[in-house]
C-alpha cells in the first residue's frame, strides 16, 4: 500500500506545476495562494476536528506559518508568473542541493568531495537552465525570476531544517502551519487590495492547487516514506521529468532541449551527493 501512496504522490506532484501556471493566468500570486491556502486549511480542519486540542506547542506554527504557505509560497507563485513554468520547477528543484549547503553551517556538516561534486553539478545545471544554455553569456532573460526560483528553494529547504525539531503530528502541524499562514494571508490581500473573487478557472485552479500541491499529496507522500522510504526516495527523482510531459501538453510549452539538460544534472548532482 505504501507503494501506492508514492506512486500517487508522485503524479499528483508532478502535475502542480502545470496547475500554477494554469491559475496565474486569471489571478495573481497573492490571489492564487489565498484560495490555496484557505482550501488547505479548510482539508487538515476537516481531519483535525476530532482531535482539535490547542497547546502551546502549537504556537511554533505562529513563525512556521509565516514561512510556509506565506514566504514560499508568494516567492515560488512570483516565480511561476514570470518564468516559463519549466524554468521555475527545475530552479525550485534546487531545494535538496539547498539542504546540503545549510546543513554545513547550521547542523555542522563537514562536505565530502562527493557532495561538493553534487553541488556543482546540480547549481550547473540550474545556470543552465536560467541561462537556456547560453552558460558562456551567462544570459538571464529574467534574473528577478531566476533569483525568485532559486530563493523559493532556499526557503524550502530552511523550512525543512525547521521541521526537523517539530514532532508534532503531520495533520497537527499542517493545520496550525495553515491557520495562522492564512491569517497573514489575509492581512497580506487586505493590504494590497487584492480581495476579489477571481473568475472560474483560476478558482478551479486554486482549489486544485491547495488539495494537490498542498494537502492530499502531503499525506500520501508522510505514508508512502512510513512505509518503504528508499522506494519512495527514489521514485521522487521521476517528479521534475513528469511535470515536463504535463507542462508541454496541458501548458502548450515547447520544452527547450536546455532544460531538459539542465534538470538531469539538477537531479544527477542530488543523487551524487544526497549523502
């Protein structure tokens, strides 16, 4: 069964980004994570409510939330709005290469020659994915979009290393998480007037976008490692390649042959130094 849950994880995931770029044409980043975020939270509500218990280890989320949905999300959605969606997925792909560089000076890590290897392999290949190739021009059609890529994984990854030391239950986590990032959510759209009722499909998108990308998925993914980790694992690495099929089909992106050079090596320099 726990094999089950990955598959479906994995092509669940693998259709989010599609989805992003989909919703980002009939809303903004900040109106796309408003009705995610709400249909998220509304999901760990509904399976939270029999053991709803306020504790004050829930207030951790007061800051977890702040950082994800609010900061990852609206860096990772401005991503999606300005680059073609299969720059944005592979430059957020960088998140595991991220991990690694944290995990130096945060968990005192010392970097075999294996994983210095991997890092610069997979941040190659994320230049040559921005650049579409042109590594010698060093060229960026959109450097504000690269850097909010890259940025949206930085942050993943930090969040990631934060949860380490949250022991709470997942479905727990997850609401508290998406409360209080709604909340500021919230105040966010108040602020900047971006309180609208977007038209159908964007709506239709956001809803997909918060019970794919941020619930459902979550959940079969939390079984999925319970139960056969190293399967798992491994059939992540299959995600990026899959969201590439979707964004050509449902998207209409012509996918660059850089990109598709560029991801291998984003994914051959994980798989290299991932230790």
């Amino acid at each position: 069964m726990s094999r089950k849950h990955a598959v479906g994880a994995v092509l669940l995931w693998s259709t989010v980004a599609s989805a992003f770029k989909l919703s980002l044409r009939y809303m903004s980043p900040l109106q796309l994570l408003f009705y995610a975020s709400l249909t998220s939270l509304v999901l760990f509500g509904v399976l939270y409510a029999r053991e709803f218990t306020p504790r004050k280890e829930n207030l951790r989320s007061a800051y977890l939330g702040l950082i994800n949905p609010l900061l990852y999300y609206t860096v990772l959605f401005s991503a999606y709005d300005r680059l073609p969606a299969q720059e944005a997925q592979a430059l957020n792909y960088t998140w595991p290469l991220m991990l690694v560089l944290l995990s130096i000076p945060l968990l005192g890590k010392r970097p075999s020659a294996r994983t210095v290897l991997g890092l610069f392999l997979g941040f190659f290949g994320a230049i040559v994915v921005a650049t579409k190739g042109d590594v010698a021009g060093l060229n960026f059609t959109d450097p504000v979009g690269v850097a909010l890529g890259l940025g949206s994984a930085l942050i993943w990854a930090s969040y990631w290393l934060l949860n380490l030391r949250d022991k709470r239950p997942l479905v727990e986590k997850m609401f508290w998480n998406f409360l209080f990032g709604f909340i500021y959510i919230s105040a966010a759209m108040a602020a900047t007037g971006g309180l609208a009722v977007p038209p159908a499909e964007g709506l239709a998108g956001a809803i997909y976008v918060g019970l794919f990308e941020m619930g459902v998925t979550f959940l079969l993914w939390y079984r999925a490692v319970e139960g056969d980790m190293a399967f798992a694992s491994s059939l992540a690495y299959l995600v990026p390649f899959m969201s590439l099929f979707f964004i050509s089909l449902v998207v209409g992106e012509s996918i660059a042959p850089a990109t598709v050079v560029g991801l291998a090596m984003i994914v051959t320099g994980i798989i290299i130094g991932k230790r």
